[in-house]
C-alpha cells in the first residue's frame, strides 16, 4: 500500500459546463438535462470539494465540446505527474489538446498517451498498490497498452482488466472506498478483478451509486440512493450526498467531474 492514502488529495481542477452540454453524449436517452440545474450540481460539487479541504481551480467553459466538463477523461493525474489521454469518443478528442497546456503548468512531468489507441480516464480506478484499466468501449487494448506503458513511467503497477459489457466506463460500477475497500456493483464484481479486497455492494436498484468518490474524510455520493448511503454510513464512512440528477442524463456520475492530485 502507499505511504499517504491515494484518496488524500488538496487540489482539484474542474472546468465549468459549457451550455452544449445538454447535447453531451449518452448511451441511454434519459432526456437533455437542464443547463442551469447542471450548473447547480457542478457549483455544489466544488463546493464540497473545498470543505473536503481542496483547493479547486476552475477552468472556463470551452462551447465547442459538450461533454468538456467531464474532465477526467481526457487526463490522469499522479502526485507524481500527468498524463494526457487520448479519449475514445471522436467528439472528445479535442479536449486533450485543450487540456495538455493547463497540465504543463502544475506538473513537471507531462506524458502524452502514444497514439494510435484509445483510453478514457473514467476507465481508471487507482487503488493503493495497483491501477486498474478497465477495456471498454471508450478504452482499447491499444490504449490500455499505451497506459499501462505511461503508467509504469510515474512509478506506477498497472493491470489491465476487462469491464463488463454495456457499461460505459469501468468506474461506472465501482469506486475506492479506502485503500482495503471498494464500492461496486454485482455484475462489475463478478468477473474476480476485487479479489483481495473488501467489497461493499450497490444495493439492488441502486446501482448508479457505485461511482462515488472518497475525498479525505469523505465520500460522495449520489443523493439519490438512499440505500447506499444508510449503507456506507453504517459501515462508518462520512458521506455527503450530492445531486447529480442531471449529469446522470450524460452518462456522467461525481469522479468524471474532477482531476485531483496531492501537491
């Protein structure tokens, strides 16, 4: 395990939504989401980040990627340094050049991820011993290589696993608790890529919560999953539930929202 905890972090970037986010992509047409509401959610979200004791800073909205907000995707960042990804939606892939110049002026160590596969940040979970790629339809075995290949630059142990079929991103269905713990659903867990670790289970119904995120002390999530949240809190975790009805519409969920690092 690492010495500090990987979910201890005291920076944070996000970027504002920009308004064509309510054309943003999605697998399952719930609706567009409303614009003012998505800002609500994204106001809150950074919010919570502060009082989690982060440091946030806010990028502007960029209007000609409508899913820009989303800024984990196309980059990954390490107390060790950053790489930039090279996202695997053809409308997302301008987000890593515009991303790339923000990176270079807060870490020493920028790595591009080598062409020519693909790989989206909402595929990585980082536990303390290892870093999981999830293969997905955002994430190539191409680009798993090519990370794996980064990841190993910056000191890191990768493992490439494989997620399950129609689900968006691997932390769609899971998420790390502590270092010991994750958060996942059924169908995520069922392939074996816990083992070895303690495993809290979405309740039936609620599995939309398994993309939480622990911040320090706490652990967000989605307000709309009562029974996860009566589950982690009688597991003794300290959850702040947060509103994410509307970037729930662009298959988004609370760990796409952020690049978090500690300094």
């Amino acid at each position: 395990m690492s010495a500090t905890p990987v979910y201890r972090f005291d920076n944070a970037i996000v970027r504002t939504p920009c308004h064509w986010i309510v054309d943003g992509l999605r697998a399952v047409d719930l609706g567009a989401p409303d614009y003012a509401k998505v800002l609500a959610e994204h106001a809150a979200y950074i919010v919570a980040l502060e009082d989690a004791g982060v440091t946030v800073e806010v990028l502007p909205a960029l209007e000609a990627y409508p899913d820009s907000m989303f800024v984990e995707d196309p980059a990954l960042v390490f107390h060790e340094g950053a790489i930039v990804m090279r996202p695997g939606a053809a409308s997302r892939f301008g987000e890593a050049a515009e991303i790339a110049p923000v990176l270079k002026k807060r870490f020493s160590r920028v790595l591009d991820l080598a062409a020519p596969g693909f790989a989206d940040g909402g595929d990585i979970l980082v536990l303390g011993d290892r870093v999981m790629i999830g293969l997905s339809d955002r994430t190539n075995e191409t680009g798993a290589g090519a990370l794996a290949d980064a990841l190993r630059e910056l000191g890191k142990n990768p493992v490439i696993v494989r997620t399950p079929p129609n689900v968006l991103h691997f932390k769609s269905d899971c998420s790390l608790l502590d270092e010991e713990t994750v958060l996942s659903t059924r169908r995520l867990a069922a392939g074996g890529v816990f083992d070895g670790l303690r495993i809290l289970f979405t309740p039936d119904g609620e599995e939309g919560a398994a993309n939480a995120l622990r911040i320090n002390d706490r652990v967000f999530v989605g307000s709309a999953f009562p029974k996860t949240i009566a589950m982690l809190e009688g597991a003794g975790y300290r959850v702040v539930p947060l509103a994410t009805s509307e970037i729930a519409k662009v298959d988004a969920g609370l760990s796409c929202m952020s690049l978090r690092w500690r300094a």
